[in-house]
C-alpha cells in the first residue's frame, strides 16, 4: 500500500509554522502542527520517516499516523487546528429545568417547624423525599441557588 504523502502550500506552511511558534495553543495542537510541518515533502525536501518523527517529538507513532490521517480529511488548515467540539456533554445531568424550578419553590417557601431558614442539606434532602430527584447534593442546591442569584439567608 503506497502512502499518500504530504505536500502543503506556501500558505498552508506558514500557517502551520505560526500556529506552532505563536499564541497561545495546547500542546496537543501544537504537536500535530509540528507533524504536519515534518510531513511535508514540498519544495524537495526529505520524506521522514514516522518513527522519527515520533522520537523527535516524543510522542507514538500512532499519533503521528492519526494526525496524518485528520489533516488529509480537512479541506482547511485552520480546521485540522481546531479542537473538536463535544456534541453532548459526557453524562447528561439529572438535574433539568423542571426540577430546578421545584428545588427553587422550595426554598422559597417556609422551612420546617423549628428552623428559621432552609439550609443546602435541607433543601437536598427534602428533594429527595419529595421524589423531585432521586439524589442530590447540597453542593448542587448551591449551583442553582446560585445560577438564580439565590441565597438562604
């Protein structure tokens, strides 16, 4: 199977190079830009070979191949240097709109017999009495307390 190599464009060159030498980037970009540079076989230079380009930017050969592979799908330089936004978060969060506005109407209304105000642990653990939430912190009352510009005092 022949590779397929690569040979950038004057423009696509520097881009590279000033995406690798300045601002302000994660390492990880960084790195795949400097694979790129060291990929390039424009302007006759010398085809290296991915183990070397490994062991000189201290990363596996996998990497070098997978980067390769991501800069020969895009059409755009500046979109091989972007990270991939995540389409979904990671874990859904339990807590949705409608039991945020429960958790908020209870505490604004009256705390139990013998308390002056609600507390975060009250709060929490009265939601999940109610069966508003199966669990919750009281760190996470505190974030929609917070995100309403609430407090208990």
């Amino acid at each position: 199977m022949k590779k397929i190599q690569i040979e950038l464009t004057p423009s696509q060159r520097e881009a590279l190079e000033r995406f690798s030498k300045t601002g302000t980037h994660s390492a990880r970009l960084i790195t795949r830009a400097k694979i790129i540079l060291l990929l390039d076989v424009s302007e006759n230079k010398p085809d290296v070979k991915l183990e070397e380009i490994a062991s000189r930017l201290n990363v596996s050969i996998q990497t070098v191949q997978n980067a390769r592979r991501d800069f020969l799908a895009v059409e755009d330089v500046a979109v091989f240097l972007e990270r991939k936004k995540r389409l979904t978060p990671p874990v859904q969060s339990k807590i949705t709109g409608e039991v945020e506005a429960k958790i908020i109407a209870l505490a604004c209304s009256t705390p139990p017999e013998g308390y002056a105000r609600w507390t975060l642990r009250m709060l929490a653990n009265k939601s999940v009495e109610l069966s508003i939430i199966d669990s919750l912190s009281h760190n996470a009352v505190k974030v929609i307390l917070k995100k309403r510009n609430l407090s208990l005092t």
